[in-house]
C-alpha cells in the first residue's frame, strides 16, 4: 500500500521529467534552501541541463576517493540559480547529510566575501582612497618600514610581507622535556615537537583578560591581538613583488574597523549581510546557529586538541578573535551566491543598492601590473593549465576567490555566471589536498562552460 501511494504521488513528477531536461530542475528545485529564489531551467537562460547533470560524477567521484565528505554546489546565470545541490555528509562517520543550510567555514573565501566588501563600501563612501597608506590609519606601522604601503599594495598582494607569519607561535613555547606535569589541555604538537602555552596565556574558563574563546574550552589573553599587530610591525619587508600573504588582509580589516568605528562582523551585518537576507552568512557562527548545523572543518586541531566545528579553522584568524581580516566567516553557498550577484549587478540586489556601480566596476576590473591579481580578488592565469585557480574556459574576465578548507566561488561577467563550491576537505585532517589535486573544482566550472555550447 505504501509503495503505490508513493509511485502515486511520483508519478506527476516523472511525466513532467520526460518532457525534455525538467526533471533535472524539478529534482535539484527540492534542495532549495528556505528564502531563495525559484530554480529555472538551464534552457532558459541557454545552459543545457544533461550537460550539468556531469557535476553530479565529478562530485561523486570526489567524495568516494575521500577529497571530502560532502559538499555544496549553487550555480547563476542571468540572475537566476539553475543548480542548487548538496551531496555527501558533513563527515565520513556521520549519517548527517548536507543541506542546503549547512554553514562551511569559507577561510580564504572570507577575504572577498567580507573584508573586501567593508573595503570597497568606505571607498564607495570616499572614506578611503586606494593611494591611502595602511599607516595613515594603523598608527603602529608609522615610524617603520611598513609607513609607505598603501591599500593597493595590500590588495594585490604586493606590500613586501612574507606569505605568513603564524602569529599564534606567540602564545606556545617549545616544552622542557624534564616537564611532566603540563595539562595535556595545553600541549601542542608540531613535527614531532611538544610545545606548551606560555604561562597566563590561556585559560580552559573565560575568566579575567581571558575574553577570546578559540575552541569550546580554550580562552586566550584580549591582549593577543596587539602582540600580533607589534609582530607585524616588526617583522622585515621583503621586495615588493607578488607574494600571497594573508598579513595584508589581517591588516585591511584593521583600517576597515579604525574607519568604521565599528568591528567587522558588525560593518558587514549592518551593511550587508541583514539587510540582503543572509541569515545563513556569519563570523562566530554558534552564536546564531546549532553546531550540527555547520560542517567541521578538523578532526584534531595542532593547537586546539579538539575537532574544530564552529570555530574557524584557521589558527591566526582564530586566535585574532575568530574575525580576521584573511578568515573567520562561515556561510552556505546560496548566500555567497548572493553577495557576489550583487557585484556582478552592479551593486544592486532585489531593488535595493548597495555599492555604486562605478566602485564594482573599478574592484573588480582593475588587475595588478603583473597580471595575477585584482584589487582583492583571484584572476584567472590564462595559457597556465595546473597553475591557474580556474578552468581553461574561463574569461580573463574572471574574479573570485578560493579558500583553504575547500570553497571557491567566480563571477563571470562576461556569461553573466556565478559558480559556488564549498566543502569541509580539511576534515580530518588537511595535510593532503585531493581536492587540490583531482581538479574538482576546475572540473566543475569546465562543466558549466561546456553546458553554454
């Protein structure tokens, strides 16, 4: 009986399906999140739904080597999702599946989605000029040989500083092997070495200066932050030629705040994020939503000794308060879909503005001499297979971003396209990117040109 009245209530379903490709709409519209807009038809905006079909084999083919678990995949064309879908499960061990509504933590992704964002709104503003010098706000760069890069340096990744500088060394010690009595709480592990917390550094309670929690039962100094802003401060320039370095957006996030007179993730839900309906976009994610809801990114943190779900993966960003410049927002891929259609709107979304035109048109068409970088945003690197974040079909036009933990999203404006993946690859553990190394990503973006022919 049961099993009649489900193909009863299929049935509708499969006639409909046979008419040309909408049984693939009809099937990926059930993934929808809540507050979205209605899946077209790819032949609607000229992509072709068997064409995109192939994501579902490339995804398939990710989660069975075990690149990662699961996943989120949201496509635009024209303004308008013609692919919205979850596969796999937020862990190998769990039966929870993803949904449209599980929070990823974006990592890098967090550069363009949020710091960039705060950038580009005090530009619209005339609050900051790109000629301006990080110096003219940050008060402990004056006096160095950091008083003469300017906000255009730090976007396009030329300010001379070094890829890293892993600021959270400055709360661990290597320990002294005569040391038995250590809290195994406060024990870090790297390379075969023990390291410990410094003495008064940290706390398993939020008590006193312990006032930033990084994990469900660590706490470190308030103070944390300025001893980080002194070690950039200190730390030697190098050539001021193109090196990735996630300093320069820890950095951008400080002029954003000293402008703004407000902290980050507060600027951003205020401008953005609420008035846009991104109830699923957010730093400190716990705060808002249940941590089954969002997707752990480590099995075992080096310097958290737990898994890390909710907190973000990053240990500097981490250890900066979870609201960094260069990490720390937690979104689905519909509502990162959502902010980047509205720059290749112009800065438009549902009637309402948001950002000039001419700003959008200036952050996100303006390229470093060297080619490699937008002012902020990732470009493609055309005639570079391997080497370039995106598939060989796209535009130089390109612009995006990708993230650490497995997440990337590119506007086309040349197709009127915006591609969003998000993953956990991180869990467990990150030490080997396979999702790096099958192409997942560039294979699906190659899918989606494909399906325009």
């Amino acid at each position: 009986m049961r099993k009649t009245t489900f193909f009863v209530l299929l049935l509708p379903i499969i006639l409909l399906g046979l008419a040309g490709n909408r049984l693939f709409a009809l099937i990926t519209t059930d993934l929808l999140p809540t507050k979205t807009h209605t899946l077209c038809f790819p032949e609607e905006v000229g992509m072709h739904a068997s064409t995109l079909q192939r994501i579902e084999k490339i995804v398939s083919a990710g989660i069975k080597a075990r690149a990662f678990p699961g996943c989120q995949v949201f496509i635009m064309k024209d303004g308008k999702p013609v692919y919205d879908r979850c596969f796999g499960s937020q862990t190998y061990e769990s039966l929870q599946l993803v949904t449209p509504n599980t929070l990823y933590d974006l990592a890098s992704l967090s550069k363009t989605t949020g710091t960039l964002l705060a950038l580009m709104k005090l530009y619209d503003e005339g609050k900051i000029q790109l000629s301006d010098t990080a110096s003219r706000f940050l008060p402990f760069l004056r006096s160095t040989d950091k008083e003469n890069i300017t906000i255009t340096d730090l976007l396009f990744h030329e300010s001379g500083f070094p890829a890293s500088l892993d600021c959270y060394r400055l709360a661990i010690e290597r320990k002294p092997t005569s040391d038995s009595a250590q809290d195994s709480t406060k024990l870090v592990r790297m390379n075969s070495t023990t390291y410990q917390y410094k003495q008064g550094w940290v706390s398993n309670l939020p008590t006193g200066p312990f006032s930033s929690q990084i994990s469900d039962s660590l706490y470190i100094l308030g103070t944390f932050h300025d001893s980080a802003m002194a070690l950039i401060a200190r730390t030697p320039l190098r050539r001021k030629t193109y090196l990735y370095s996630c300093i320069n957006f820890i950095l951008l996030k400080e002029i954003a705040e000293r402008i703004s007179g407000m902290p980050l993730d507060l600027y951003l839900d205020s401008v953005f994020y609420k008035p846009m309906g991104l109830i699923n976009m957010t730093y400190h994610p716990l705060q808002t939503h249940s941590k089954e809801a969002i997707a752990p990114t480590l099995k075992r943190d080096f310097l958290r000794n737990v898994v890390i779900q909710g907190y973000v993966h990053d240990p500097d960003a981490g250890f900066l308060g979870g609201v960094s410049g260069n990490a720390g927002l937690f979104a689905s891929a519909r509502d990162v879909a959502m902010v980047y259609q509205m720059l290749l709107n112009d800065g438009e979304m549902d009637g309402k503005r948001y950002l000039r035109a001419e700003t959008c048109r200036i952050f996100t068409t303006t390229n470093s001499a060297s080619g490699r970088r937008g002012l902020g945003f990732d470009k493609p690197i055309p005639g570079k297979p391997g080497h370039s974040p995106c598939c060989d079909s796209a535009p130089t036009e390109v612009y995006g971003h990708t993230g650490y933990t497995g997440t990337c999203c590119w506007v086309d404006p040349v197709n009127k396209l915006v591609y969003v993946f998000l993953s956990n690859r991180t869990y467990p553990n990150d030490g080997v990117n396979k999702l790096a190394r099958m192409g997942i990503r560039t294979d699906i973006q190659e899918v989606i040109y494909e399906s325009l022919k």
